[in-house]
C-alpha cells in the first residue's frame, strides 16, 4: 500500500461517518493520484502556493494598510481561522485536511480594502459582486486548481447564508465568525478605538474580561454542541452572546468608527480604476459582459498596495525626468588630483 492508501484506510477507522473520506472526493477533471497525498491534501497544497494566497498578506482585514505589523491582514485571518477550524475538526474526529483546505482558500477572491472595495464593486457590476463566489472563480478559473468539489463547496458556502454540504465547511462557518470577532476585538484596542470595558457589559459576563478565555468558550461550545449530532452548531446560549457581540461590531467598529475613516478615499480609488480600466478595454472590444469580467477580476485581485500604486501611476502627476549634471562631482574630483 501507498502512504495514500493507508492515509485513506486510516481515516475510515479514526473519522466519524459524517466526515468527508478522501478517498470519496471527486474532482472536475481525473487526474493521477498522488502515492504520498490524500485529495484533500493536494487541494490545501495548491492553494498554500497559489498566487492568490500569497497576495493576501497585503489585502486589508479590518484596518487599512498598517504600519504596525501586528494588526492582522486577510492572510493572518485566514491563518488563525484555519487554527480554529482544525482543532475543532480534531476534536469531532472530522476531516482536518478538508476543513485546512477550505479554510486557506475561503478569502481568496476578497478585494483591496477589505469589505469596503467589495462594497464597492457589489455596486458597480451588474450581477454583483460577493467575495464567496470570487474565491470560488479564482480557484476554478483565474488559477484553475481544478480542486474537489468538496473543497470548492466549502469555499463558497464559508459566508452565512450558504447551506454547506459537508460537517467540514460548516466547521470553516463558525470558525470564519469566531476568528474575525475575537481579533477585530484584539486589533481594535490595539488601535485604541474601544478597550476590553467597552464591551457589552452580558457578553463580559458571559465570556469573561479574558480575550483567551472568550475565544476558548466559543471554540469549546462547538465542540460540545455537535459532538453527538449528525451537524456542527453552537449550542443557543453561546450562539446569541456571540450574535450581540457581533452586532456591537458592526455599530462600532465596522460601520462607524475611527478604523474606518479612510474609506472613503479607498472607495474613490476602487470606484476610479474600475472606470479606467472599463473605458481602456472598450477601444479593444465592444462585448461589455467580457470587459466588466475582465475588470471585477483585475481590480478584485489587487492589493491595497497594488491599487494605491495603480491609482498613483494613472491618476497622480509625475515631475518630468532629467538628468542631473555632474559637474560639480567632477571638479572636487579634479580638486582631490591637483
């Protein structure tokens, strides 16, 4: 037997029956397997080196283009949701390599900017614009992983809203929600906009003053709900504690407050390029589906440093470049000789 094969077998007698079976995935196109990795971990590796991955360490998480290097970006969210994601899938003998490989592919479509630039594209294109179903475009399309469609599922279906077919994306579900809370907390007092007393005064008492501890309680009560059940849930109590503290996200920290005081000139940017580069394409084409695809995939792709440079570069003036004279370097030099 192969190292697949008996990662396989070894996952018949450890994994509970409602985990995804590697051995069960299925893909677009067949292709030759692997003797040393299950599917689902071919699926992890290729996003792990796809390009889109790497250009989420310069997409915004909640706080525009840092400086301090501790404020989280799009790939360090994505990193400590896949952390939660597997221990929870660990502890409910669930498919770890499917829930690691949803989890660091589920914000591969976001935008520059964050939730702000996707703002901005759901207004200007015509069908919309939803950074789930971007994710799933640029692993199907834009880098064509030809991933299981286990995987591709839980990708699209990590956003609420979605039914996920598997106990491994409805993992990523709670994960995603559980990350982003707890460290927009963290990265918010970082910043100096709220602190710990702050918080609504039930959730304090609920969860604790204590980020780990709140963190931990919301982990655990996943793990506990779903241990005997044929799906992943939070049992009611902790769910509606974490659902207020959500929503004092959103009235504070998300919608109105000094971290977002900058988006209005990252909305100008988003907004601009998208009409340049929608102008520029019509001199090479009269088909508008084709030029509005071409430039909700351009712009989406970006970077928030990519997109500031390409703002600069098409919209900043430049001094004109001359060269300098170097005759007074000359005559010390000649100085230097006589």
């Amino acid at each position: 037997m192969s190292i697949k094969d008996k990662l396989e077998e070894k996952e018949y007698k450890v994994l509970r029956d409602i985990a995804a079976k590697s051995r069960e995935a299925k893909r677009k196109r067949e292709e030759e397997p692997s003797d040393l990795r299950t599917e689902f971990q071919r699926d992890r590796d290729r996003i792990l080196h796809s390009k889109s991955f790497r250009r989420l360490k310069h997409k915004t998480q909640v706080f525009l283009s840092p400086f301090d290097d501790h404020f989280r970006t799009r790939l360090t969210h994505t990193l400590e949701v896949s952390q939660i994601a597997r221990t929870m899938a660990r502890a409910l003998e669930l498919n770890e390599d499917l829930v690691e490989a949803i989890s660091l592919g589920h914000d591969l479509g976001h935008t520059p900017f964050g939730h702000c630039g996707e703002g901005v594209l759901n207004e200007l294109v015509s069908t919309g614009f939803h950074h789930n179903m971007q994710s799933v475009r640029v692993v199907e399309v834009l880098e064509d992983m030809n991933l299981c469609t286990e995987t591709i599922d839980g990708i699209l279906t990590h956003t609420w809203g979605f039914k996920p077919k598997t106990a491994e994306a409805q993992i990523v579900q709670y994960a995603d929600k559980i990350a982003y809370i707890n460290h927009d907390i963290e990265d918010s007092i970082r910043a100096g906009i709220i602190t710990e007393d702050d918080l609504p005064d039930e959730c304090k008492k609920y969860f604790s003053t204590e980020p780990s501890k709140r963190l931990s309680k919301m982990i655990y009560s996943v793990v506990d709900s779903s241990m005997d059940k044929d799906i992943v849930t939070m049992d009611e109590e902790c769910w509606e504690y974490t659902k207020i503290l959500r929503e004092w996200m959103f009235q504070n920290i998300y919608t109105n407050s000094p971290a977002k005081l900058e988006e209005g000139k990252a909305r100008h940017v988003v907004k601009t390029l998208y009409e340049y580069y929608t102008d520029y394409l019509k001199d090479y084409t009269k088909d508008e589906k084709k030029i509005e695809r071409l430039v909700t995939d351009y712009i989406s792709g970006m970077t928030d440093q990519y997109a500031i440079e390409k703002y600069k570069e098409k919209f900043i003036p430049k001094p004109i470049n001359t060269q300098t004279k170097d005759e007074n370097f000359l005559k010390i030099l000649y100085s230097i000789e006589g």
